[in-house]
C-alpha cells in the first residue's frame, strides 16, 4: 500500500520506502501480524495488532501509530 511519496510493506518485518529517496526503512523485530494491517490515513500510520494466536518468532508484537512531523529533522 502506498502513494508516490510513500510506500508500506511487510519485508519479514514492517518497512516503509521514501519514494524521493528509494530508501527502505525496516522496523526490525517488529511485526504488526500475518495480515496486511499497516493502515496510512491522512498523515498517520496505524499499526494495529493481528498477531493474536501467531506463532512466528518476532518478539515485539504491539500496536503503534506514527505521524509525520515536518519539524522533527
């Protein structure tokens, strides 16, 4: 899922690629399920968890969101 800015994966963990930069960014040992459940809606990124009753080896499994901050460099 993804826009031209902006691209959400699951590459063994949740990633997210900055289009301008075809850069990946993988946020390591955390996986949010075994579904497609990275959800961006109007600047934020919600992270629900899915991985009730999952037996994959990942050892932070949560719930999160994240917002964009311009101002943050």
């Amino acid at each position: 899922m993804g826009n031209q800015n902006l691209l959400f994966l699951r590459n063994n963990c949740a990633t997210y690629v900055d289009m301008d930069q075809k850069k990946g960014f993988s946020l390591r040992n955390l996986r949010s399920g075994c579904s497609n459940s990275l959800v961006a809606a109007d600047g934020l990124l919600s992270v629900p968890c899915f991985s009730t009753g999952c037996i994959c080896n990942y050892p932070l499994q949560t719930s999160f969101a994240m917002v964009h901050q311009p101002s943050v460099s």
